[in-house]
C-alpha cells in the first residue's frame, strides 16, 4: 500500500546503509490506507538546527473516528487468531526492527536529538519488546480453581480489553510506542497510536515496518493531530474504545484520567519522575560515577528515569563530584546524527529554555556551578553537560523534572535524612543507591517509595522487568508479563459440571 507523502533520509553523515526503499510514510494510517490528513500539514524539526525536515498529515476528530472504524473492523479477526500466529508475527517484526536498526537509529537522532549510540540503543530495545512480547504471546494463562463450598468451578480466562488507544512522548519515540504496541497486539487488541507531534516520524517507519513484518491492516493505526485534546477525547469517550494507555507527564496524564472517568475507561499510565541517586560513604565510587552517567546523561537527561536530584554522603562528596564532572565535560556536545556526537541538543528551544531557567534559579538559591550552566551561543537548541554543587535540599531544580543533562548535587550526613528527602516528592518513578553493603542496599531500597529501584545499577529499564510508578508517577505496569495483562480483561466464568 503506497503513501501519497513520504520522506526520505538525505546520505546520513554517520554513512550508515540506507535501505533502498527508505521513504517513511508521512500521512495517517487508518486500515488499510495510508490517508492524507485535510487541512494544513505540520512540520516536523531537526533539534539541531531548528530547521523544518519535513511535514506529517494533521488528524482530525473524523479521522480519529476512521481509526476507531478501522480497528473495529479489524478486532474480532485479530483476536481469533491463534496465539502462536500473532506471536510470529511479533517475531517478524522484531527481526525487520533489527535488520533496520542502523537506519531507524538515524531517525530519531534527526527528529529527536540524541547521540546516535542513544538512537542505537533505543532502537535495539524498542525490538525486544516485540520479541519478548512474541515469547509472551503464546503464554497467556487462565486459572482454575474449586470454589470453596464445592459447588462449582471458577475459571478465569484473560481476554483482549479491546480497542486501545496508545499515546506516546517524543523522548523515546520507538520504545514507548512498541512498549504499548507489542503487548496489546499479543493480547489479541487493535490499536490506535497517538505517537508526539515532535517525534512522528519514528512511530510512521515503525508502523510501515509492521505492516511489511505482516501484521493485518487495521490492527495498528497512527494518527498525528496536531492538536491532541479534542481528537484524543473524541475517541475516548467513543463506547467501542476499552483502553488509553498512555506515557507522558503527570500533568497531562491527570487531565486524560479526567476524560477518562466520563466512561470509565480503563487507563494505564506512565508518567513523571523525579529519580534520586544515593551515593553512601561505602559505595564503589567508580562504579557510582559510571551508574549515574547512564541514570543521568543516557538520552541527554530527557528520561523520565533520569536522576533528578544526587544525594551524595559527605565522606565521598568530593571524589564522586569531581570524578562525575570530569567524565560529563568530556561529552561533546553536537548534532545527535554526527558520529562523534555523545551529547545531543534538548528537544525544544522552550525545553532548553526550561532547562536554562531552572539552573539560574539554583543559582540564584545558592547552588555553585562545577560545570557549564549556560547555553553555547548556536543554532539549535542545546543545552550544556552541567554539575551543580552546594545544592540547599530544598531548591526548586530538585521539585521539577529538570529533563536534561544537569546534575544537581546535594551532600547528606545519614540514612534517615537522605531516605526522607528522596521520599519527600509527589512522584515514585526510579530511584538508585550505590553502597558496598548489600543489606544496607536492599533494607533501603525497602523504605523508598518508588516503582523500580537500582541498587549499584543506574539502569533499571528491561523489557523482562515491570516498568512503572507509584504516587502521581503512574497507574499499571509496562514490559515483562504484567505488561500484557494491562491489556486483557479478567473474565470469571462460575461452572457446575
Ligand atoms: P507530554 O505529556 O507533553 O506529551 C505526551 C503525549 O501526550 C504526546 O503524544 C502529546 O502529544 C500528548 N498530549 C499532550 N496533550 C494532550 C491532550 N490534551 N490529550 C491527549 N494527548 C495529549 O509529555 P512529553 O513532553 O511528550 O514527554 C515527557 C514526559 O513524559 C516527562 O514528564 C516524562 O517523565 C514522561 N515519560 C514517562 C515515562 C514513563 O514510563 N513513566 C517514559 C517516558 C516519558
């Protein structure tokens, strides 16, 4: 099925191998068809320099209305497929993601920013969420069991929800969409993807790549609306959608639980972070300055795992301040698609801006600067690897997700104090604590009140592993086989025989 419009990536710097038949998509697809959105076509920039790259179709309530139709029609064949035969098209799509891992890898470096080994490794686990989600497929259990009174039986069956809609961030625009993609197609769902209008055209290549991988037309549909609310909540409240799963801030995920109690509609949520990193006197230094590169600089900082607040023993302050400082100077900073580049431009001039404002109040509250602190004077909207010290506990930079790359670092004296202000935020994504003492580690990491925590890990996120929050960092779990029951509904059956 063709694409009116389409793009094409022009001879990447990096020279990776650009498959012959590289034109992504650029409009709505609704079913079988690749459909052009009416009105005015929205640009989509390149972070690096701000300059338009290309434009994607705008949807309107009506085609979100077409999604709907779409999936619908496609749902009860979906769902009648046998396990085994969705699972192997899952595969499928796993090992076409993989054969295009290089040139999908450029993609989001071009329309998000990050380094291309950020894209690369995006790219590879983004895969694995087909492949484990294949394996999870054709292991969907039900349960059985005697009622107590020896009446009767009770079976339990896991059933698909139904249509689902999926909307996604820009920071991680392949893994957050075959996060949602992979479990809901295994669960025997049809979907609507909402990908982010800055990152559309990662979730349009993986899209094409699962109708090429054989997935049915119908079983996934993208749409690109410009603007998200009135399209978003027309589908919503529509009675043949069962599912929103959504990863995004916390703010607009409250107003999407708004829209969703008008139908009572079932919602899984993956939102904000604020992600403390405890470094104890009796930690492996070195080993906590190589976690806290990855838990802080993978994606440039844009995670909503990221370390948002270091929380460093005075007995090692200096040594994990000044080793951190050295290792993140050294990142050069540059246009994400240039091989040379480890360090990436922000994805948004308001964002870099957002970044900016939050460091000169930190400075203004009494932080110092070990490290950057401004922005260089380029195109583009880049923002500095930058350490802050002296840090008061209760500066505004560590309430917010600051969503780059700069380290906060605040000294504690004692267990008590550093585990009462990791837990004094309104969110509970990821936390990390490095300590040579492993009891000491896992006693703590029980009083933190957080969904994931890394202890002498600074990264947390696996496909295998249940991915969530707690307090207003989310509802419901991601990856690992929690992961596809979000996506089922639990059937109960009472039986005399
Ligand atoms: P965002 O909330 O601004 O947007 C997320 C998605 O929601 C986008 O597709 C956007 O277009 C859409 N959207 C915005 N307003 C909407 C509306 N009124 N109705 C329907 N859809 C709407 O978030 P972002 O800036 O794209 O991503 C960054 C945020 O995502 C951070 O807060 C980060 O912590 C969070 N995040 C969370 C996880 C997780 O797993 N918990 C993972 C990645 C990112």
């Amino acid at each position: 099925m063709k694409a009116a419009n389409t793009f094409a990536l022009a001879k990447p710097k990096s020279g990776i191998a650009v498959p012959a038949n590289d034109a992504i998509p650029t409009d709505l697809l609704i079913g079988d068809t690749w459909v052009q959105g009416a009105g005015e076509r929205i640009p989509v920039h390149n972070p690096a320099n701000g300059e338009v790259i290309t434009t994607i179709s705008n949807a309107s309530v009506e085609d979100g209305m077409a999604a709907i139709a779409a999936a619908e029609k496609a749902a009860p064949g979906w769902a009648a497929t046998p396990a085994r035969q969705r699972a192997e098209i899952l595969r499928k799509c796993y090992d076409k993601m993989i054969a295009n891992a290089d040139w999908l890898a450029h993609l989001i470096s071009l329309e998000m920013g990050k380094a291309l080994p950020d894209s690369k490794g995006e790219v590879l686990y983004a895969a694995e969420f087909f492949r484990w989600y294949s394996e999870e497929t054709a292991r969907i259990r039900g349960e059985m069991q005697d009622s107590p009174n020896g009446t009767n039986k009770i079976l339990v069956q896991y059933q698909p929800i139904g249509i689902s809609l999926l909307i996604t961030p820009w920071n991680f625009p392949a893994a957050m969409a075959t996060r949602k993609i992979a479990p809901a197609l295994g669960a025997g769902c049809t979907v609507i993807l909402k990908p982010a209008i800055e990152t559309p055209l990662t979730a349009l290549a993986v899209a094409q790549i699962m109708l090429e991988a054989g997935v049915p037309p119908g079983v996934i549909n993208v749409i690109t609306p410009k603007d998200p609310g009135p399209v978003c909540a027309a589908i919503m409240h529509d009675p043949r959608v069962r599912k929103m799963s959504f990863t995004g801030s916390t703010a607009v995920g409250k107003k999407l639980l708004a829209t969703a109690s008008d139908t009572v509609l079932n919602c899984s949520m993956e939102l904000g972070g604020n992600a403390p990193f405890i470094v104890f006197d009796d930690a492996n230094v070195d080993d906590a300055v190589d976690g806290a590169m990855i838990a802080k600089m993978r994606n440039g900082g844009q995670a909503c795992t990221a370390t948002n607040r270091f929380y460093i023993q005075k007995g090692v302050l200096g040594e994990f301040t000044e080793k951190l400082t050295r290792k993140m100077g050294a990142m050069k900073l540059g246009d994400g698609t240039d091989p040379d580049t480890a360090l990436g431009p922000v994805i948004t001039e308001k964002q870099a801006n957002k970044i900016a404002g939050l460091v000169e109040g930190a400075i203004a509250e009494g932080a110092k600067v070990a490290l950057g602190g401004s922005r260089p004077n380029v195109p583009g909207y880049f923002y500095p690897a930058t350490v802050l010290t002296d840090v008061p506990a209760d500066a505004t930079i560590l309430k917010d997700e600051i969503f780059g790359p700069v380290a906060a670092i605040v000294a504690f004296d004692s267990e008590e104090e550093v585990i009462r202000l990791s837990n004094n935020t309104e969110y509970g994504l990821a936390a990390y604590l490095y300590t040579k003492d492993i009891k000491k580690g896992l006693n703590i990491a029980q009083k933190l009140e957080y969904g994931m925590i890394g202890v002498n890990r600074g990264l947390v996120s696996d496909t295998a592993a249940p991915f969530g929050g707690v307090k207003q960092s989310g509802l419901g779990r991601e990856g690992s086989h929690h992961g596809l029951i979000e996506f089922t509904e639990c059937r109960y059956v009472a039986v005399t025989w």
